[in-house]
C-alpha cells in the first residue's frame, strides 16, 4: 500500500505539528506524524533529524486491510513504513555522536467494532437462513476487542514472546480517541518464508514447519495452565464450550450455506461430517475441557509467519534448529496478534498445519508433527502429556476448527476469493475423513 500522493517524501523534524494534538477527530490521521511521534519511536538512541516514508505491501485479506477498503474518510489505517534519520546520544561529548538510520513499519488500526460490523454485513449478504444470525455473531464475536488486544499482547515483555515477534518500538492505545498504533521493526529484508500463504506446500518444508512448532510451543509454555490473570482482562477472548455448544445454531446455518454456494469444496460427505461434529458437540467438547488452557495466536496461518534469518551465538547453538549454514540459525517471525485467544495450545498446530500441509497428506506426517510439538511443548514447559489424551485434543480440536473457524472463513472467501482457502480446508477435512474411514475419530 502506498502512502498518499500529498504526504511529503522527506520531512525535516522541525516542521511538524506537537504530537497528538487536542482535536477532536478520532482515529489515526495524518496529522499523527508530529515531533514527539517519531522522537517517541526513537526514544533515547537520540534525537530525529528527519523521516521518510516508504511503501508497505499490502496483504489482500485481514481485519486490517478490510477496514482500509471500506473506509470513506481520511483516516491512516494500515502499515506505514518510515525511514527515521536520527543523531545518536552520547554522554562522552557530541564529537563522539553518529547519524544513524531506523526503518520501522507504523500499523494504524482501525477500531475492531468496524470489522465486526463489516463481517457482520457479510453475514447479512449470504444466501439462507444464517443471514438471521449477524446480530448473534456482533455480540459474540472474537474479532471484539482486537483493537486493543494485539496492542497489550505486543506489549508483553518475557522473552520467549519477544524472541518470536517483530520488535515494538511505541505504541499507542487511546480508545477515547481511537487511536491504535504499534510502530514496530521493518523485517522484510531479514526474513524468508513471508506473505506465502497461497503457495505455503511448495514453500514450507518438513524442517521449515518444525522450527515454527518449536517456538510456538516455547510461547504457548507462558501462560499454560496458567491463564487466570488473563481471562480478567475486559479485552481478552476465551473459547469456551458453553459458548460453542450455545452457537449450534448458526454452525448448522453456516455449514448448510457453505455446502450450498461451495458443494466443490464442501462436498457432501465433508458437509454431513461437520455435521456430526454439531450434532456431538457436548461428546467433542468433553475431551477438550480437562487440558490445560494458554494463550495462543488463533490466526496462526502463513500470512502471519515467517521466518528469521540471524548469527547464531555459541549459546544458541544448543536451543535453536540449525541450518546446514552453521553461521545462522532460524527463528519464527510472528506477526498479526489481534486475534490472540484463551485456548487449549493443540489449536495453533490445527491450524498451522491446514495451510502448510497439502491438500492430500497422509495421518502420519500430520501425527509425527503434532508429537514433535508436544516433545516441544512438555520441554519448554516443563509438565508431561499423556500421548493419548494429548492426540485426543488435537483431533477434538480440528473438528471445532472446522465447524468454527473453516465456517466463518468461508463466508470470507465468499465475499473475496481466497486463492489458498480450498487446498486449506482440502488439506484439513482430508485430514479428518480419513480419521473417520478408519474409525480413528471417535469420542467417548
């Protein structure tokens, strides 16, 4: 996405406007690139001699960039990327100071109850009996809260977060004013794997997608079994079963609807399988309910991974992964928490592996890699799994995530088409038919 004709492609600091003024617009407007703006992002490193913008791509699909295109007035949603001039601190003298360079990417949010009631119009759009449902979704539904969620979870501070994301530099959260912004490193140029979701099969290899599971487990092992001081939060979101089972509802609506304007991929026999999933909701649930809950990502899918490519330090060489280049050791890159969730943390892998994984892929790739993730998991955390139960959750989970997540991600390709959305539920019904045919999807 470019940035506006009019917005000047070099500024020096001195002739901007005082930071955050006491206008009574909302939102984030152009009128937000102030002194005190960019001196915040660089904070002590300096003093800010001049900025420049440069363009971010825009990804095709997200909250974010479906807000941007519905907007009809000036606000500054999206990624913004500034080049930032700066003359270095320093205590012995100002012989002793340099001018450096910092390139950041500012992410303007637009307010989540926006995106709710776009997805909610969309609802309103298809075809059936779930068009009756946009009002139940607007009150129940996960996107509420992004807004400020993704900020206070960027905001988190232990390393085994922070290994794992972009680097924040400043952020703003002013409901009041609307005003969502997280100014964070620019990584294009020191990551592989990046925006290849519609390519992800030909792209993420086995060693590829293991080094994503093994840092993720290493974050899901923050909060697990450990999540009171989260579900306080106003802004937090639990997947819980009482909700699930209260929505059976609409998962019946949304799946006779997906069956009805997608029968190529949702066949008959996948519709009539995710139908037993509502009609045994109670039965999938319990096997769900006893393990332990964390925070997970909840929109853990190549548009919001990749990896990083750094020098590999003598410490390291025993935690990470190593690439045949000893010099450097790979390191997951991940992006986009807006929709961070309470839940159990077999639901990253679900989800992960339906967009990496082919379209036809075999139970035991998919089981190797989901007991890779554990051995990860029971490290990092320091707890023990029964192999079983642990198998049990992950195939419970899947079929909530197809009833759940595949349903509401349908509606979406309705609207756009999803280039990637058939190969991803090909690749996850797939999955579960064949745990059906061989009588592996059973529940007590």
């Amino acid at each position: 996405m470019a940035l506006t004709d009019d917005l000047p492609t070099w500024v020096p600091y001195a002739c901007r406007n005082s930071f955050l003024s006491e206008d009574a617009s909302k939102g984030a407007t152009k009128s937000l690139l102030t002194d005190d703006f960019f001196q915040e992002i660089i904070g002590s490193r300096g003093t800010v001699i001049s900025w420049q913008p440069f363009e971010v791509p825009l990804q095709k699909i997200g909250l974010t960039t479906t807000c941007k295109r519905s907007q009809e007035d000036d606000s500054f949603i999206g990624l913004h990327g500034f080049e930032i001039e700066y003359r270095t601190n320093c205590e012995e003298g100002p012989r002793t100071t340099a001018t450096k360079t910092l390139r950041v990417v500012a992410k303007c949010k637009p307010v989540a109850e926006k995106f709710v009631k776009i997805f909610a119009n969309w609802i309103c759009q298809q075809p059936g009996e779930v068009n009756q449902y946009a009002e139940l979704f607007k009150r129940t539904s996960y996107f509420r809260n992004s807004d400020v969620r993704e900020i206070k979870v960027m905001s988190t501070q232990d390393q085994r977060f922070m290994d794992i994301a972009p680097k924040v530099y400043y952020t703003i959260c002013n409901p009041v004013k609307e005003l969502f912004v997280i100014v964070m490193e620019d990584f294009t140029d020191h990551v592989t794997h990046l925006n290849t979701v519609n390519h992800a099969p030909q792209v993420w290899d086995q060693k590829d997608i293991k080094v994503v599971l093994r840092d993720i487990a290493r974050f899901h092992s923050i909060h697990l079994g450990d999540v009171a001081s989260l579900t306080s939060e106003s802004w937090m979101c639990v997947i819980s079963g009482s909700v699930i089972k209260s929505l059976k509802g609409f998962w019946r609506a949304l799946l006779r609807n997906s069956h009805m304007t997608f029968p190529d991929i949702w066949t008959q026999n996948r519709t009539q399988l995710v139908g037993s999933f509502i009609d045994n909701l109670d039965r999938v649930w319990q096997v769900i309910e006893p393990f332990p809950r964390t925070l997970v990502h909840y929109d853990f899918t190549p548009r919001n991974v990749c990896l990083r490519k750094q020098e590999a330090t003598n410490e390291r060489h025993n935690d990470h992964l190593i690439t045949t280049n000893r010099s450097i050791f790979r390191q997951s890159c991940i992006y986009d928490w807006e929709m961070a969730t309470i839940h159990v943390p077999q639901h990253d892998v679900v989800e992960f592996l339906a967009f990496v994984l082919p379209g036809k892929c075999d139970v035991t790739t998919r089981t190797n890699l989901v007991r890779f993730y554990q051995e990860q998991l029971e490290n990092f955390s320091g707890r023990t799994f029964d192999k079983n139960q642990f198998m049990n959750v992950f195939k419970a989970t899947c079929c909530i995530y197809a009833l759940h997540q595949l349903s509401l991600k349908t509606v979406t390709h309705s609207v756009t088409r999803l280039s990637y959305f058939q190969r991803a539920v090909e690749s996850h019904m797939g999955y579960l038919e064949e745990l059906e045919a061989s009588s592996c999807l059973e529940f007590p």
